[in-house]
C-alpha cells in the first residue's frame, strides 16, 4: 500500500483525507502519526501559497510524497476579513470564537453570501506537483445549527440543500464541501493515471 503524508493535525480533515484516498489502496498518515513537532508559518496571499509550501516544506524534510490543504471561508459582506486567514479570525482561533465573532461581524448585514474554499497540494519529493481547488456556495445564518463537522459550518448553509454543512453526514459532506470537490478532482486524476502516486 502506497503510503501519502497528509500535512494536517486536523482529524476531521484526514477523516475525508482518507475516505477519498483510502479506497483507491493509499495509506494516509497525518503530521500526528510522524509526530512533527513545529509550526509552518501560513504567511502566504492566497490559498494556493500556503498549501504549496507546507506541502513543499513537509516533503522536502521527510522525503515522502505529500499532500497539503489550505481551505476558508469567504464572506461577501467581510472580502478582507476571512479567506486565508479565517482560522485565525478571532484572537483565540477557537471554532467557537470565530463563529462567535462571525455573526456579531454579520448582525446587521442583509448579504450574507459566503462561499467555502479548498486548495490542494500533492507534492513530489522530485519536486514535481499538481493542484486542485473545490468550492462550495452558501450563506451565513443567524445562528449555529447541527453537531457534525468543524470550523465554520454550523453557521454554513448549503445552497440549494438549504441545510447546515455541519447538519450533514460525514458521507453527505465528503460528496459536497469544498475539500470533497477538491479530493474528487485528485481521485479523477488518479484514477486516469494522469497522476501516479
């Protein structure tokens, strides 16, 4: 089995990580499975420059082949406020904090429009690597809703679902979210051989 280091301590990442790959006969390891202490820093202006370098960074020092996300929440209302720097939203980084700071940000807003953004990585220890990007279209509510999911999406309604992302099954999100899009364009190309792993 073929053997992907999955450059997240996100254990609801690495549960789509691995429900998308694992099938296709990929053993997907996490930055807490290799213990990796240490921090990459997350300066880059888009989302594209923060997974390729944690996807770079984390190849290059442990000579495997890895695959790197950087995701986000888009909020029309806030175009400067979120985005690449949504985990870091509130002073805490704390889901609770940012979802709480979020809808105080949003009180007296009529456009609530948001979308969700993914961005992959994998990277090559040869240097060589491919990118995929998912997004998933919605609006802020006015309140937190549903017990499943992380970040932002008890907040998140789902356009045309009309449904909390965080009210959906794992199984549900996988084939929806931003990061399902994402994973489903790396499998494709997978699967086309257009990528061999």
């Amino acid at each position: 089995m073929k053997e992907i280091l999955v450059a997240t301590q996100n254990e609801g990442k690495m549960k789509e990580v691995r429900a998308s790959l694992n099938p296709l006969g990929y053993s997907c390891i996490s930055l807490n499975d290799i213990s990796f202490v240490g921090k990459i820093e997350e300066d880059g202006k888009s989302f594209f420059d923060n997974a390729y370098k944690k996807a770079k960074v984390i190849s290059e020092k442990y000579h495997k082949i890895v695959l790197a996300d950087d995701s986000g929440l888009v909020v029309s209302a806030l175009p400067d406020e979120l985005g690449v720097k949504s985990k870091r939203f509130s002073k805490s980084g704390e889901d609770i904090d940012n979802n709480k700071l979020l809808l105080k940000k949003l009180v007296n807003e009529t456009d609530r429009t948001a979308y969700f953004i993914s961005q992959l990585v994998i990277y090559f220890p040869t240097g060589k690597f491919y990118t995929y990007q998912g997004r998933v279209y919605g609006a802020i509510a006015k309140d937190s809703k549903g017990t499943n999911g992380f970040g932002y999406d008890p907040l998140f309604i789902v356009d045309e679902l009309n449904v909390r992302m965080a009210e959906l099954s794992k199984e549900e999100k996988n084939k929806i979210s931003h990061r399902g899009m994402a994973l489903e364009k790396l499998v494709k190309d997978i699967i086309d051989e257009i990528i061999t792993v």
